[in-house]
C-alpha cells in the first residue's frame, strides 16, 4: 500500500517539475507584463489632481486671494504629487510623465522656486494630456477658487 501510494505521489509531481520556470522572460516580453500591468486610468486621474492643484494656485494669486508664498506651496504640493505618478512602464503616459517630472522635480526643502507654471511645465504637461486623452481617460483640471 506505502509503496503504491508514493508511486502515485511521483507521478502527480513529475509534472509539476516540468512547470517550473527555466529563464527570465526575453526583453522583448517585457514591455507587454509592464504594459498590461500599469494603471492607465489611475495615472491620468491622479495627473488630473496636479493640474488641479496648479489651476487653483495659479487662479488663487491672480485673482489677489493669496500671496505668491501660497501658491508657490501649491505649486510646491503639485510637483510632490507629481513625483508619486509611476513612470516604470511602457507607455505613452508612463513616458510623458517622467519628462513632466524632469521638468518640474520637487524639491522636498521646499526652498527652491519650482518650474510649474512656465512654459517647459505647460508644453510638457499637455503631453501627458494627449497621452491620457489618446489611452481614453481625460485628465480634467477642476478650479475651484476665485468663484
């Protein structure tokens, strides 16, 4: 009976030897796991926050609500929520986000004047729209101050 019983326990575990991984998948897999894997939506919804953060910053100071201090904090807030977007992927937002957050990196001091709001942010912004907006998620900015 023992004996039947581990001839029948080889034979159910041969198999799943044979299912063990032999290699790491070829570079060319890579960019599919890494693709299918990535939040498309979470990141063009959370890109959506930014701008909003910025939007309101920017309309706080001109329309006199608050000092250039203020919306420099905002602006300030805005580049470390930036920073938290992933950019591990292969993706057209992944990629448009790392070259917004080369262009605006935070500055955890919070010392520095950042480089929201200038031409650079705005041109690689829009970037990152277009690839939301080609992936299907718009990326709307909500203004909420000033009205």
């Amino acid at each position: 009976m023992r004996r039947r019983s581990l001839v029948a326990v080889t034979a159910l575990a041969l198999p799943l030897l044979a299912c063990t991984p032999s290699s790491e998948p070829a570079d060319s897999e890579l960019p599919l796991i890494q693709e299918a894997s990535y939040d498309v939506e979470g990141a063009c919804s959370e890109f959506s926050d930014v701008l909003t953060v910025v939007a309101n910053g920017k309309a706080g100071l001109d329309t006199g609500r608050m000092e250039e201090q203020e919306r420099d904090g905002w602006f300030h807030l805005a580049t470390s929520m930036l920073e938290r977007l992933p950019v591990e992927a292969d993706h057209p937002v992944a990629e448009a986000t790392a070259t917004l957050q080369a262009v605006a990196p935070h500055d955890p001091g919070w010392f520095e004047p950042t480089t929201v709001d200038t031409a650079e942010w705005h041109e690689a912004s829009m970037e990152v729209y277009r690839a939301c907006e080609e992936a299907g998620h718009v990326a709307p900015t909500r203004i909420f101050t000033g009205g």
